[in-house]
C-alpha cells in the first residue's frame, strides 16, 4: 500500500501502520477543538477510521472546514511542508478499497481547496465523473437502435434528453432536443449534473436512483436550497449552476 495519499493543492495524507507513529503534535479530526488548535500552534490531522463512525462523515467534514477557516484567519500553518509538499495529517486503520472512507478522504480533498468557487467546482467535477463512471460501458438505459427502454414505444431518439419549447404555449409547445446535445456521438456537451442524477421510472424500476443525502460530497457542502438547485436544474450548463450555488 502507499505510504502517502497525494490530495490537490500540493498536499498528503501520510498512511501509518502503529500507533506509536502518530507525531505528538497531531488533533484528532473527531475532536477538533479551536483551543487545542492554538495551543500545538498547527494543526495536523490525526484519522482513525477504526474509530470515526461513518455516520459522523459529514459532521466531522463541516466541523473541519469551519475551523480551518479560522485557523487560516489567525495564520496558524495547516499541516507540515515537506519539500513542494505539505502533510495536512496522518491516517491509521485506512483500507484502500473501502468507498465510504475514500469518500471522507475526498471531503477532505475538497475542504483544502483555497475558495469557495473552487470547492464547488471540484466536487461538481467528483460527482459528474462518479456518476459517468456508474453508467459506463453498461448501456443501463438498453438503449436499441438509439431508443432507450422507457422511450422503447415513443418516437424519442435521444432519451430523456429532449423537453417542450415554449412551455406557456401549452398544447402549442412542441418537444425538441436539448440543444446541449451532440447529435453525432449523443453525448451531452455541457456536463449537466442535475441531468445525470436523473434517473427515471424504468431505472428506478432496476433499482437504480441516485439521492443526494447517498453523496457524502453532496450532502456535506451544500445547504437544502443548493441541493434543490443541484437536483433539478435540467438542461443547463455546468458554469450556469456553478455560479446559482455560489449565490446561496
Ligand atoms: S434515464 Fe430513462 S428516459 Fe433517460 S435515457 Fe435512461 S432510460 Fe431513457
Ligand atoms: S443538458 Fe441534460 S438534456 Fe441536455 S444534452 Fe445534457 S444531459 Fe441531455
């Protein structure tokens, strides 16, 4: 296993096998105290995940992130610099294959991120390449000669991604295809995250739904009326919803 956990930004997470190689100087994510924090003069994070509970991810997430921001206010140095690098903390008990501590470790990625936009921006990233990862190469949807199985009986050559023009028109309104479509490989052009959470009846009926409070990223760093931004804001570009989430 590797001894480190390379992060954006420059940073690491160092891997230890004993205790014992835990410096003296370290705070344990799990109990972050401001007071602590000024007393070592650093902070180096200590992460045990053979005691942090999982359903204390996001809590101890929001925690992290509010006291770094104070601590970067009150210039006490987050984490250790070794060479172009800086260790942000030390992990015991990680298990490399394990998706919800990989998940926290992404939490953590994202909160070492200088601004906001950034943040945002990463995790829109995370999520989206998570997302297309899910459907790659499977043809969930079963699409045959380009219609898809809750289309199979319509004249939809593009799934779900068409909608009415003019809505106001009422029965005048007529469907066409999203204009971020690319027609010649049916691929969407603009990485719409609230488009790929979508999953209709016929996926559901396959068991497969996506809920935001499931997406430890997600559910951590975004207050209820983001979440409804992210969740239904269909057909729109990724820098559109980006800069509706900066807003609240
Ligand atoms: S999500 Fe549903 S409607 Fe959209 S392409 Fe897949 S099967 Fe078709
Ligand atoms: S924005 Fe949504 S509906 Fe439009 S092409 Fe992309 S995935 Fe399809």
């Amino acid at each position: 296993m590797n001894s480190v956990i390379d992060l954006d930004n420059n940073y690491q997470l160092k891997i230890i096998n004993s205790y014992s190689d835990f410096p003296d100087n370290v705070t344990n994510i799990d109990n972050l105290k401001i007071s602590t924090i000024f007393r070592q003069k650093i902070l180096l994070l200590k992460i045990d995940f053979n005691t942090l509970k999982k359903e204390n991810f996001k809590n101890v997430l929001r925690k992290f992130l509010s006291i770094k921001n104070i601590i970067l206010k009150k210039h006490i140095p987050l984490g250790i610099r070794n060479e172009n690098t800086t260790i942000i903390g030390y992990i015991i008990n990680y298990d490399e294959n394990n998706e919800k501590q990989n998940d926290f470790i992404l939490g953590i990625n994202a909160i070492l991120f200088d601004t906001k936009y950034e943040r945002y921006n990463y995790i829109y990233d995370t999520v989206c390449n998570y997302l297309d990862s899910y459907f790659y190469g499977k043809n969930l949807c079963d699409f045959k000669n380009n219609k898809c199985g809750e289309k199979r009986t319509t004249s939809s050559v593009t799934g779900c991604c068409r909608h009415f023009k003019i809505k106001w028109l009422g029965p005048f309104s007529k469907l066409v295809e999203c204009e971020y479509l690319n027609m010649d490989n049916h691929t969407c052009s603009v990485k719409c995250i609230s488009c790929k959470l979508f999953t209709c009846d016929y996926l559901r009926k396959k068991g497969i739904q996506f809920k935001i409070k499931d997406i430890l990223l997600l559910d951590t760093f975004f207050n209820p009326l983001q979440k409804y931004f992210i969740k239904y804001t269909t057909f729109t570009p990724k820098e559109k919803i980006l800069k509706r989430l900066i807003m609240f």
